[in-house]
C-alpha cells in the first residue's frame, strides 16, 4: 500500500454552478518531458476493450489518451519537429447524431505502444478493469461452498454500472461557464460537495484540450444521483479586509492574496483528506523511461468515507504528472471489502465471516445481497 503524492500544486477559489464546484488545480511548473494528447475515435464511443488472448468486453470508449515522453530524447518539447501526436483534439460536433445504431466497432488494448516514444492507453478503463478483476479468478480452493461455475469460471461474468459525464446534472455547464486559470492542469469535481473525480494532467496546454472531455467520462451511480437529487452548494463568500481599514491598492491587493490562500488552504485540506490520507495497492501498467503508468485500488475500508479506484503517470521521483480518479458507490465499496476479506481468508467461509465478526450465514446472506450468488452452491 502506497499514497498519493501530489506535490507542485496548488488551488484556485471554487467554482459552483448548481450542486457543482469545480477547484482548479494550478502547477507550479509544467511537468518536464511528458505531454499527453487526445485520440477521438469514429463512431459513438462503443467499443470492444481486449483483455488477453480469451478475454474482451464491450463497453463505452469515448477517446483515447497518448502519452508522449519524446521530449526526454533532446530536451525539446514532445513532438517538436515532428508530426504531433494530438488527433483529432477539437470537442465534439453539434451535427453528430446522437440516436442510431451502434456501428461495427474495432477492438482496443488498454495500453498500447505506438511509434515512437508514445504510449495509447484508455482513460478509467484501466481503473475499471482493476476494480472488475478484483479476484476474478474466484476461489482457489475447491472447498464445498462454492459451486461449480466458480471454481470453472470464477466471477464471470461481472459488470458495473456508470454514468457518462453529460447526464451528471451541471457538470457541462459548469465547464463550459468557468474560466480555465493561467497554468492550470487540473480540476478537483465535487457533486454536492462530494468528491466526484480528479484530473490532473503535465501540461496547461494538455489541460486546455482535455478540460471539455471531462463530460465524455464515466461517473459513479451514487455522482449521478447526487446532482440530480441535491441541493445547490453554496458559493464561497468574498469577505476582503473585515473590520480592518483598506487605505489603499496595495493594502487591497495583499488582502486578496491572503483570501486566495485561505481558499486553498480550506480546499486543499478538503482535497488531502480524501485521496491523500488514504493508502492504495498499485499496479503497475506501463514503463515509459522515468515515467510510469499505475492504476490503483483503495482498501475497501467500511469507515463511510468516499473512496476511489484511478490510474495515474508519476516520474522517478513518485510526483504525479497524470491523474484520473473514479468514485466508487457505497455498494461498490462493500464488493471490493467482501471479496478481499474472503480471499484473504483462503476462501474459506467460516474464517472469512471470523474476520468480518459475523456468523456464516450472515456472511451468505451478505454475499448473496452483494449480487455474488453465482459463486455459492444453491443448497446454502
């Protein structure tokens, strides 16, 4: 278990439309030797996603990312000199349908190498697929509990349910009212005043080109239901000087930097408690030089907190250059802690139901309520 390390940013006064607040994340520097680019494919984003030489799944693939680190070669920026690596980076198109019959569709690797030192990979795929292939295998042990299709197949099939980005309520208006801030490379999305998701990329200029995208990701069902059933979020009050005397502009001008820093100090403490306060395993995707794509997974506590499973690019130092998180729903979060717990009992259900501190039946009728009944024998 490791944590985040998101150093090298700082934060920008919120801003809220509806139950949306968006806190812009700014760097200090842009991040050297990386850029990453946008890869829009034809179609309606449907897509089949290769997961081994038996293994694929259909599922909804709006754009690809492509990280390029060719900048490390001779100090120059990624791509200079050279045909970039941005395809097709404009958003959207107000004339392409919306309604007709998904297209035949071509297969997609999570990550792929493409020429040069460039790397395509699918953006929360890869966090998805680590969540869904949370002990896939299903019981390593034939103990007779278990019925026959898991220990032949174990949890296939599985899916999840998510939310592409237009239908959070707020979500496009906000990003497309509210200004993008000078250096920013990311944004923390709250719903409700709920984490929703972070994103956080190398460069501004990569920012500026996928700052609209954000619409076209997935969000968790308990996101959606937030924007649609909550309450607007209030604003952040703009209180300059208080009971002091502003006697002139720069007296002015110093009591608008010490709210900006009480404004990210409030939000960065809101921010840190979420992801950075939380350890998480890692897996790692791809080595590219001194980068290195991740994916990682959260402990699956039942502390009641929000938790998420994400990917992300860091140098040799472990500093993020890339960030892309995804919020898991309560229910969600009960599958992930169940089948950690059994798996760490050895698939074994009396010591797994030991562990959570229940009885064996309750852990049955636990499993069974979490929509696992396939791995059980039906005379349980």
């Amino acid at each position: 278990m490791n944590r985040l390390e998101l150093t090298g940013f700082t934060t920008r006064p919120s801003q809220v439309w509806g139950g949306v607040r968006l806190v812009p994340l700014v760097r200090e520097a842009p991040v050297e030797g990386l850029r990453l680019h946008r890869e829009v494919y034809d179609g309606l984003g449907a897509g089949v996603v290769e997961l081994g030489p038996r293994g694929h799944y259909i599922s909804y693939i709006p754009h690809g990312l492509v990280a390029d680190w060719s900048g490390e070669k001779d100090g120059r920026a990624p791509g200079a000199g050279r045909p970039s690596a941005a395809y097709g980076t404009q958003f959207g198109g107000g004339d392409v349908p919306r309604a007709v019959p998904l297209p035949p569709v071509p297969h997609h690797r999570m990550a792929k190498r493409r020429s040069g030192d460039r790397l395509r990979f699918l953006p929360l795929h890869l966090a998805l697929e680590g969540y869904l292939a949370l002990h896939f295998g299903g019981p390593s042990t034939a103990w007779e509990e278990w019925s026959r299709s898991a220990l032949r197949d174990g949890l296939s099939p599985r899916a999840e349910d998510a939310y592409l980005g237009r239908s959070v309520r707020g979500l496009g208006d906000a990003l497309r009212i509210f200004e993008i801030h000078p250096g920013q490379c990311g944004v923390m999305v709250y719903v409700s005043d709920a984490l929703a998701a972070a994103f956080a990329v190398p460069h501004p200029d990569d920012y500026r080109l996928l700052h609209a995208s954000l619409v076209e990701d997935l969000y968790g069902e308990l996101v959606h239901q937030y924007a649609l059933y909550g309450a607007p979020v209030a604003g952040t009050p703009v209180r300059i000087g208080g009971e002091e005397h502003i006697r002139d502009l720069g007296e002015l001008r110093a009591a608008a930097r010490a709210q900006e820093r009480a404004w990210a100090e409030a939000h960065g403490t809101l921010f840190a408690r979420e992801l950075l306060d939380t350890s998480y395993a890692f897996d790692r995707v791809y080595r590219m030089k001194s980068f290195t794509l991740w994916r990682f997974l959260p402990p699956f506590v039942r502390d009641g907190g929000g938790q998420h499973i994400g990917e992300t690019i860091t140098d040799h130092k472990g500093r993020v250059a890339y960030l892309k998180t995804f919020r898991l729903s309560d229910a969600q979060i009960r599958r992930g802690h169940l089948l950690r717990t059994v798996a760490g009992a050895g698939w074994e259900l009396d010591r797994a139901a030991a562990a959570l501190g229940s009885s064996r039946e309750e852990l049955v009728r636990r499993m069974r309520a979490a929509g696992f009944s396939a791995l059980l024998r039906s005379s349980l």
